[in-house]
C-alpha cells in the first residue's frame, strides 16, 4: 500500500500499473462476470473496480461505477466482478482505493444491450413496390431507441440485409432525401425505424416473409412482412383485363353464328346476338341483367383473387359473398320467366327497325315505367357492387363487397315488377316480311291487330285500305297478315327504301324498310326471307 501512495505522491500517476480485462465484450445479467488480471497481486484492503461510460465522439465521461472487490482476490491477482445491471456502453476501467485513488488501468471494456430491440407495428400492413424499392416503418418500444441506426441491422427470413446508409435522425423530420439516393437506408427516431429502398433482389427468399431487427447479436421477435408484388393499381386494372378476356372468349365463340344471322339485310353484330330477342329483333332486358350482374361479378371476384394472391400473398380462392348468388339465381330466373312470359302472352311489340338502347325501357316504342324501374335497378345494384368492391384497399380486401340483406328482396319486387308488366300488356306487332298484292302490300308478322294504324314513309294509311287477308279468323284480336291497298304509293326519301310503320291501338308499334320495287312486282315477290332467329 505504501508503494501506491509513494507513487501517486511523486506524480508518476501516468504510470500506473496495467491489468487485463476479461472478456473484452459482455453481455450484462445477474450471472455475468468479468475478469481482472494483475501481473502482481495487491496487498490491500477496500478496492472497487471503477467502470467509467464514455459518452460522445471525445469519449467525454459521462457515468461511474463502483463494484467493490474481495481483498483475497486482489492479493491473488486474479479478480471476478459480476456485472448485472450495467448499461450498453463503452466503459473505461481502473481499480481504486477506499480514498478515490487510482492504483491501476485496464482495457475498455464494452457492455452490450441485455434485451433485443422489439417491434411491436410494421406500417403499412402491407408495402407497395416504388421506384427505389419497398418503404414502411417499423415502430418498436423503448429497445429500439437504445441504438444508435448505424448498430442496427435487418434480418429477412433470417438472412442479413445490407445497409448502404444509416441515420439516427434525434429531431424528427427526416424523409427518404436525406438518404442521398442510397438504398436501402434506415433513419431512426426513437421508438420509429424507416425503412427506405428496401429490396429483395438477388436474395433466393421465400414467402411468407418475417422480418427482424438485429442490434449486439440480439434478435427481435420476428415480425410477419408482407410485400406486395405489384403496385395498388394493378388489381383493378386485372380485374378490368380479366372481364376484356372473358368478353373476348365470348365473342370468339359467339361470332360466328351472329355473322349468320340477318337483321334487316345486314349482319347481326355479336352485341344483338347476345341480348336481342330472336323474335322481334330488339333489346331483352331481362338478358341485360344477367349479362351485367355476371360481368360485375367476374370483375369483383378477379379483383379480389389478384389481391390475395399478388398484394396479400394468401393462396385461397376468396369466399363469396352472402348474397351475391341469390342475386344471379334472381337474374337467372328472370330471364327464363320473361322467355316464358313472352311464349304465353306474345312477343312485346318490335318497335323501331334494329336494336336501339331505348328498347331498355320501352315495350314497342312505347314507354313502360316498369321496365325503366328494372333497369336502374339493375345498373345500381351492379356498377354499385363493383365499385364498392374496387374501392377497397388491396392490403386488407378480404372480401367481395357485402350486399345488404335487403338488396335481394328490393330485386326480387323489382323483377316481379318487370315480369308482372309482361304479363298485363298486350303483345305488340312483329314485322317478318312484306310482300306485293294486286292492288298494294301485304303485311306479314305477328301480333298485328286489326284495327292497326299502317304508316307508309311517315304517310297513314285510312283505315278502310287496311283488312286482314281473308284466310284469318275472324274471332281473334291479332291476325298474321293485313292487307293494304295503295290508290298510290307514297314516294320514299330520296335514295332511300320505304318505310313502314304498323301501330296497334295501344301505342305498341314495329317498323321495316321494303323496296319501292315491291309496289310494282309480281304477286310471287316479297321483301325477302324472314330474319334467322
């Protein structure tokens, strides 16, 4: 003892004796130790082990430490301190007296973190890819603001994902350009670790993904990471591709038998094929229906398999909705009651010459509220379903989108309305062929009444020059032919055919273009075959 005080006496404190710290690195817990090792032993009484964190970049001190040692071990030279609760940090090493005095230095020792940095969020739930990369945010407790970004690291599915910058960012505020175009970069805030530029590319990983945070060979609990393969609008615009395909396949097939059907001389496009009445040549809404119900749902469903697969990475074919097929078994059902109500009362009345869009809420020209209520029904119900469905956020889209429970009844009344108006209407005229008389024109069709109006290019007919043709019955209110007899034929626009028009007393009318040269020809001539229906 009285050699260490003549020493510091004299000013040799630079001097002093050196030990050996043993392990360099620990781990702070209750059974950790470190060793001490003196070349010679102390014959003293009362000495601590003084541990010294270092703070900043000028290894300022910023806190002290004083474990007491055994006088037994110091005579021996060979000391054990356990160190349980020391802090992460660098810390400077001396053995002191009882007084404060310093009898020798040792090695820094470092002291690592005794609890992994947790994470508690990863936001968003799920990353859509940008141009640098995948961005989210790894919020975690008060672990995580212990490190400094630079002593992190991230671990995929277990593998070391490279840093090429890291910045602890104490005031908050920081974004994605302080990274300097570096990717993938880390600004950490805290309890808040931004993730920036993060790719998989070149790294032989395997969904499902987890993601950990690594600080002092301390592992945080794994967190499940999805990343999206695709952007947030690439589901819509599949689902959008999808129905292109399915209306392709439709028409490939359907194409050719349209292209052998006629309608007024010309060839029937695929679009009348698909929801024109065989008979009377216009649009069937009932078939609008189940063709628009059935595209909404080939739309909605091939969005939320694209979701689940591409963004969600959920291998499952997604669950359908409650109500969504009594609502096809609705429009199902419709179109078959309407062909059968059609078959039973009579076809509705042609009205103007080709399909127009207006035969959606007429019945042969004339306007039919019930028919108007369905079809803004319909175009609610199925443009409703479909944006609700491609609203909602590909990350989290689980389902299609729900249909209210009473959505089903409201088309099933709105459908009984369209049905009940089939019913309690007449049948209308249908026009198949026109054909020269002896004295005018023949009319040849369906469902014409025999008090009809005749209107020949805009001119009517009176009365007393129309007559069912004499094989008719008499008893019936329709007839299949009428008889109009022309004292002189109206002129036809210039360069254009002839247009007639036959009108029944309830305002359902049909029209057909004949040739003028019809007025002149032989009894034997008409106006051509009937259409294919």
């Amino acid at each position: 003892m009285f050699l260490f005080l003549a020493l510091a006496a004299t000013g040799l404190a630079a001097e002093l004796p050196q030990f050996e710290v043993y392990p360099p690195w620990v781990r702070p817990g209750p059974q950790t130790v470190v060793r001490l090792h003196l070349a010679n032993g102390i014959e003293a009484g009362g000495l601590f082990l003084r541990l010294t964190k270092t703070g900043g970049p000028d290894q300022t001190a910023s806190a002290v430490i004083d474990l007491p040692i055994a006088s037994d071990q110091a005579r021996r030279g060979l000391i054990e301190v356990k160190v349980a609760s020391l802090a992460r940090g660098q810390y400077q090493t001396e053995l002191v007296a009882g007084d404060g005095l310093t009898i020798a230095r040792g090695q820094r020792l470092m002291a690592g973190a005794a609890a992994a940095p947790e994470i508690e969020t990863i936001l968003p739930k799920v990353s859509y890819p940008t141009s640098r990369g995948y961005d989210l945010e790894l919020l975690g407790d008060d672990t995580l603001a212990r490190f400094k970004a630079s002593e992190l690291g991230l671990r995929i599915n277990g593998v070391l994902v490279p840093v090429a910058k890291a910045i602890t960012d104490h005031k908050g505020g920081l974004t994605a350009e302080a990274c300097g175009g570096l990717w993938p970069c880390l600004i950490q805030n805290w309890r808040t670790l931004h993730v920036y530029g993060l790719s998989l590319q070149g790294r032989h990983l395997h969904r499902p993904l987890t993601i950990s945070v690594e600080a002092d060979q301390l592992l945080s609990q794994p967190r499940p990471l999805t990343l999206s393969c695709v952007s947030r609008s690439v589901p819509i615009a599949i689902s959008f591709l999808a129905l292109a395909l399915s209306a392709a396949g439709v028409v490939i097939l359907s194409g050719p038998i349209a292209r052998r059907i006629t309608i007024q001389g010309r060839a029937c496009t695929v679009t009348e094929f698909l929801l024109a009445d065989p008979r009377t040549k216009s649009y069937s809404l009932s078939k609008f229906q189940l063709l628009l119900w059935l595209a909404a749902s080939v739309m909605a469903y091939s969005y939320l398999s694209v979701c689940q697969f591409l963004v969600q990475w959920r291998w499952v074919l997604p669950e359908v909705p409650d109500g969504l097929p009594a609502l096809l078994g609705l429009a199902t059902t419709t179109a078959a009651l309407s062909i059968g109500a059609t078959g039973f009362k009579g076809s509705k009345g042609a009205g103007a010459i080709g399909p127009t869009f207006g035969d959606f809420i007429t019945n042969g020209g004339v306007f039919a509220p019930e028919r108007l209520q369905f079809f803004l029904w319909t175009l609610i119900g199925a443009i409703g379903f479909v944006a609700a469905t491609l609203s909602q956020d590909p990350a989290t889209a689980d389902s299609l989108a729900e249909i209210p429970q009473n959505f089903a009844p409201l088309m099933g009344a709105s459908s009984l309305g369209y049905l009940a108006g089939k019913f309690a209407r007449k049948p209308g005229p249908v026009l198949k062929a026109v054909r020269p008389a002896a004295d005018g024109i023949v009319i040849a069709g369906e469902n014409l009444a025999r008090a009809a109006r005749v209107e020949i290019n805009g001119e009517q007919i009176p009365s007393g020059q129309i007559s069912p043709n004499s094989d008719q019955p008499g008893e019936t209110e329709f007839v299949t032919e009428l008889t109009v007899r022309l004292d002189k034929p109206p002129a036809p626009p210039a360069g254009k055919e002839n247009l007639l028009k036959v009108a029944n007393p309830d305002g359902q009318c049909a029209e057909r273009a004949f040739s003028t040269a019809l007025l002149t020809a032989a009894p034997q001539a008409e106006d051509g075959p009937p259409s294919v229906g």
